[in-house]
C-alpha cells in the first residue's frame, strides 16, 4: 500500500473515532484521577506548578 494511500486510511479512522467520542467515559475518567490532594482542591495550582517544575524542569519565562 502506497504511503500516501495509508495516510489516507489514518485520516479516515481518526475522524471516525473523533465523531465517535463517548464523553461520558472522559468525564468518568477525569473525575477518578487521584491527585494526592487530601486537602480537595485546595492548592491544586501549587501542587501542579511543582509537579511540571519537578518532572520537566518547567520555569516561568
């Protein structure tokens, strides 16, 4: 298959699969991540903020 016939196929199934979204399993899986705040969402801009410094050295520019 020619590549440009296979990027052709890709194209196609992706929008398919983007038509198709179920938002009610993204909604669910959003809702169930654990962020280690026992506090709630109290200090979540901190915690992110130190979590991106500390895994990818983020800084502000």
């Amino acid at each position: 298959m020619a590549d440009e016939k296979k990027a052709e196929l890709l194209w196609n199934e992706l929008e398919t699969n983007l038509a198709n979204i179920d938002e009610d399993v993204i909604i669910e899986n959003a809702v169930s991540i654990d962020m280690d705040l026992e506090g709630g969402d109290v200090g979540i801009e901190d915690t992110l903020y130190q979590y991106f410094s500390d895994e990818y050295k983020a800084s502000e520019a």
